[in-house]
C-alpha cells in the first residue's frame, strides 16, 4: 500500500538568474527553503486557481 509520501513526482525547472535570486530572497522572507517555497507558490496558485481562495 503507498502512502502519502510515496506519491511525488520529481521535476527541473531552469529559470533566469534573476528570477532565481529573487524566489531564494522570498523563501528566506519567509523562512522557508527555496524548494519549499516553491511548492508553496505553486500550491497556492493552484488553489487560486480553482477557487479556492
């Protein structure tokens, strides 16, 4: 039986330097990582999206 945990799928994103810099001074803003903060960005835009808020 898969858990939870098990259902990820891995992905590589290339973006500008500028971008770059600039999510790494947000996420540590919000003391976050910077993969963290990007699920996090993603997650809420998706919600965004959908309705949700």
């Amino acid at each position: 039986m898969k858990t939870i945990k098990e259902l990820k799928k891995r992905v590589c994103v290339t973006m500008p330097l500028e971008l770059y810099d600039a999510l790494v001074e947000l996420a540590r803003e919000d003391a976050r990582s910077l993969p963290g903060y990007v699920r996090w960005v993603l997650k809420n835009e998706v919600n965004r999206k959908k309705g949700g808020g």
